[in-house]
C-alpha cells in the first residue's frame, strides 16, 4: 500500500513590528504585547540602555527578535537612518506603530519656539516620514499595518497645550485620508485616541498644575493604564479600525465639539485644564 505523501508544512512567515518611543509607557506596552504574540520588534527611542534592556527581557520571555535603534526623532534625519538600517540588517516592517510624541504645557507665546518646533517635528514630520518610507512595501506586499498615536486631544482646539492638541489633529486626519487611500490593497492605518494615560508624558510636559492631571474635574475620564490603552489600540490595528477612541468617557468627550459653538470649545478647554490654583 502506497503511503500518501505529506504536504510540506510551511513555517509561519516571520512578522515584524517597528514601534517609536519605545522606552517606556504605551511603547514599552506595545512592545511587550506585540513580543507575547511571536512578533518581532524594532525599538526605537533615544535611550540604547533601556531599549537594550528591554530588548534582551523580550527575547528571553518570548524567543522573538528584538532589535534596538538608537535615534533621535527631534533631528529631521532620524526617519532616513532608521529607515537605512533596518534595510542593512534585512529586516521587513509589517506593523509601523508611531508612537513616539510629547506635550508642553503653558501659554504659547511665553513657552521656548524650539521646544514647540521639537514637538512638531516628532508629532508630524518624523510620523509622516516614517510612514511614507514604510507604507509602499505593506502596499507592494499588499499587507501590512499602521498605528498612529493620537488622542482625544485631537478632537478640539487645546489653549495651554496649543501645538500639541493641534498635532494630535494632523494625526487623526492624515490616519483617517491613508487608510481610506491604502485599503484597498489590505493594508489598514489606524488612529489611536486615548485621553490620559499613566506615563512619564504628564511629567516631561510640567502639566503637575493642571486640572486635567490633578483630578480635579469629575466630568474627566481617570487616566488609564498604558498597558490597557496599547492592548485596545493593537487590537483595533488587528481589526482594522480607522479610529480608535480608549474609554467610554473620552467617547463622550470627542462628541461634545460637535453639540456646541465653536466659539465655546476652546474656552471649555482652557477651563478643563487651567492651573489648579
């Protein structure tokens, strides 16, 4: 009796995850859950000590490939050097989380115009950047994912975090125009809106003052976990979802532009996050 022959069983195909700001808060979440998955991780941060850290727990809990990159996102060439060497170590991006970003707090016209300028080069420019670089493979491959960072924040116009809330709605809309553009190839972009988040964020921003930070609004959501905010976000990147809102009450919150005049928003924000006294 002839024994029929086995098909070969083919491996999985290796799939990698190239995450910004990865050192600490929702990246280091991101990264954490996209390893326990069997997805390789490309870290990207300033600091090589704690990528490098973190890269070595990765590997050892879950047998992934973690590879580190070292770079700055505030210096307009970062996208190019890390796009340069994860084309020299062979490796292919799958998933692109843009996670990297940071806030400042305070009047605009009294806060340092490099800082501000910093911010929108790491919100927008190196975002779009790496986007760009990475996108036309998924399309190519005619698969793939992209994850942007937004927030609540992106919903309405923020005095006292100005260039931030007005970054976050560059990121809402770039996100929501690229996935309408790329899906038809299979190939998602996904927004992520969380508000408050339990991070180093609040404190790089000096925002210790704010109502927003210091609980003193009960109308606000309570911050979340960052471990919470990265498993809701990948699971809408998996799903494919244009725009993802983290909590039920920040829900509420990004409808409420919609209800009132225009006029009023802003004045509403500026009251929302005032100084505490």
């Amino acid at each position: 009796m002839t024994t029929p022959i086995q098909p070969t069983v083919q491996p999985p195909a290796r799939r990698t995850a190239l995450i910004t700001g990865a050192s600490g808060g929702i990246g280091e979440s991101f990264a954490r859950q996209l390893a326990a998955r069997k997805i390789g991780v490309i870290l990207v941060a300033r600091t090589a000590s704690k990528l490098e850290a973190l890269a070595a727990d990765l590997t050892a809990r879950h047998g992934v490939q973690a590879t580190v990159i070292a770079q700055d996102l505030t210096q307009p060439g970062a996208a190019q050097q890390i796009e340069a060497e994860v084309s020299r170590l062979g490796l292919t991006v799958d998933f692109l989380v843009n996670n990297a970003g940071f806030a400042s707090y305070g009047e605009f016209h009294l806060l340092p115009l490099r800082h501000e300028l910093e911010m929108i080069q790491v919100n927008i420019a190196a975002l779009t950047d790496l986007t760009h670089r990475f996108l036309p493979g998924m399309v190519e491959r005619r698969r793939g994912r992209v994850l942007n960072v937004a927030s609540t924040a992106a919903f309405m116009p923020g005095p006292l975090m100005a260039v931030y809330y007005a970054s976050k709605a560059y990121v809402l809309s770039f996100s929501e125009a690229l996935n309408e553009e790329v899906r038809p190839f299979g190939v998602h972009v996904t927004a992520l809106c969380p508000g408050p988040v339990q991070t180093g964020f609040q404190d790089r921003a000096q925002m210790a003052e704010s109502k927003l930070i210091a609980g003193n609004n009960p109308l606000l959501s309570p911050m979340m976990s960052a471990e919470q905010v990265a498993r809701e976000g990948l699971e809408a990147m998996f799903a494919g979802q244009a725009v993802k809102v983290v909590g039920r009450i920040n829900k509420l919150q990004t409808l409420t532009p919609r209800f009132l005049p225009r006029s009023l928003v802003p004045r509403m924000v500026k009251q929302t996050q005032a100084r505490s006294h």
